[in-house]
C-alpha cells in the first residue's frame, strides 16, 4: 500500500500486514518519532515481486490520533509564521520553506534556503523564546526546496522529486546533448532552477540506442527503399531515413535497418522462430 502525509505530496509504501484501509483514509504510520497519521492513496494490493523490509502499517487513526495530528499541523503553522516574522526583524536574507515538529520532545526543525550561509544564532534564540521550545535550523539546496515545496514540472505533471524520486543522482549537460535537447537552461532546468531530474533516469535509453542503431548519414535498406539516415526517434525506437528516390522521409523501425535483424529474417523469414537450442 502507498499513502502521504500531505496531499498530492511524496508517496511511501508500507505493508499493510493485517489490516486492509482503503482509499482516503486515515492510517498510522510508524516513524523514528513514533506513529504518524497519513493517508492511504493506494489501497493494499498483491505484487508478484517479493517486497521486503518496508515499514509495517500501524492500523486505522482513531480520534486521538487524528487531534493529536490537527494539533501538531497548527503548531507547525503557527511556527512558520513566527519564523518568517523574526527573519524579517532580524534582516536575514532567508526563507522559510518547511517545518516540522516533534510533540514527543518538543522540538521545531524549520528548514530554509539562502543564496550563502547565514548566521542565524540570535534568531534562533527569538524563536526558541517565542515558541517555548527547542528550535534547529537547516539550511537546503534547491532540489530539497523543490521537494518540499512541491510544483508542476515543464511536463505539466507533478514534480518527481516530491512524488516517487527517493535520491538526487549527478545530472550533466552531456546528457542533454545526448538526447538532442537544446542546451539551453530555460529548456532543460526543472522548477529548482538545476537541471531536470528526468535527463538522468532516461539517459541509459538513449545511450542504448545508440548503441545498436545505424548512425546518422549512413547509408541503409528500407522497407521503402535505400536511403540515408537523417535522425533518430529514441521514444518510438526508430530511425528517420531520406529515401533515394526522390528524398521523401520516412521513419523506419530500427529493427528493420539493422543488419543483424535483416540478417536473420533473411536466413529463417521475418514470421519464423529460430529452430531449438539457438536464440
């Protein structure tokens, strides 16, 4: 099963043991801090994968759990407007993008970003004397921020970092021009202002293309023809070639112009199955 601590917000995925919520309600989730409430946004499902060493669903929220989680919410908003109040005060070039508040031990986190480090002792004296706690600040980068501000990506869905994306891996331009994207930031940066994530995770793709399909000018055989590859189509698998009678273009599977494929269609016929023992 998935659920959230907020809405639209990063999913995490618990065995349900012995219990069975369904969608929309409210479930306790075992923590570092104790259980927490969450919401349940995939009810409990059999995987034909083996799952194991996920945190075990603590059962259904009951109304102690769900005020004691009301409470904490407001506390946490309630510090966030107090922190932003005394960052203005204190003329401090911050911002405050979450907090976060354990009731057990009394304690706020508030996390913040800043273009260089900050000094941040006498604020953080205010807070503690305002909010009659003790109080830790953490400074993030951008990709944090984004996580834990949440947003829409360039591909109008939510952002990957604050839905399923567990750890920023390094992302380089060379990755982009691999995938003929325009080296342009305002084209290939998420909304953290970095690179996106996604020129990462779908690099391998690319780069295995690349590596069994014809390049680019050579000269190949068609279903419609010979021709010239001119470009490549990665999300299709599939190679644009100007044919030589007359330069139309067309888009050929990669299947269907590389050699060792028409090789063995031409030994066994492109329906056929190759005899026992051989692959």
């Amino acid at each position: 099963m998935a659920v959230s601590f907020t809405r639209y917000g990063r999913l995490y995925y618990l065995d349900p043991g012995g219990h069975a919520p369904k969608v929309g309600d409210k479930v306790l989730v075992p923590t570092d801090s104790g259980p927490e409430v969450a919401e349940c946004v995939w009810a409990p499902q059999y995987t034909s994968e083996e799952i194991d060493g996920l945190p075990v669903c603590a059962g259904l929220a009951a109304d102690d759990h769900l005020t004691r989680d009301e409470t904490n919410k407001r506390r946490r908003a309630e510090a966030r407007s107090v922190s932003k109040r005394l960052i203005k005060r204190h003329t401090l070039p911050m911002k405050v993008v979450g907090v976060d508040y354990l009731d057990n031990d009394n304690v706020y986190t508030v996390y913040f970003s800043a273009p260089h480090r900050v000094d941040f002792r006498a604020l953080v004296r205010d807070l503690a004397r305002n909010l009659r706690a003790r109080v830790e600040l953490r400074q993030i980068g951008p990709r944090d921020e984004a996580r834990l501000q949440g947003g829409i990506g360039p591909c109008g869905r939510d952002l990957c970092c604050a839905t399923f994306l567990k750890d920023f891996e390094p992302v380089s331009v060379r990755m982009a021009k691999d995938q003929d994207l325009p080296v342009n930031p305002l084209r290939i940066a998420g909304a953290c202002g970095r690179l996106m994530c996604c020129l990462k995770y779908e690099h391998p793709l690319y780069q295995e293309f690349r590596a069994t399909a014809p390049r680019v000018g050579l000269a190949v055989d068609t279903p419609e023809g010979p021709g010239t590859v001119v470009g490549h189509n990665v999300p299709s698998d599939s190679v644009v070639v100007r044919l030589n009678d007359g330069g139309r273009r067309c888009a050929c599977s990669k299947a269907s112009v590389c050699g060792p494929r028409k090789a063995y269609d031409s030994t066994y016929g492109p329906d056929d199955q190759p005899p026992a023992g051989e692959s």
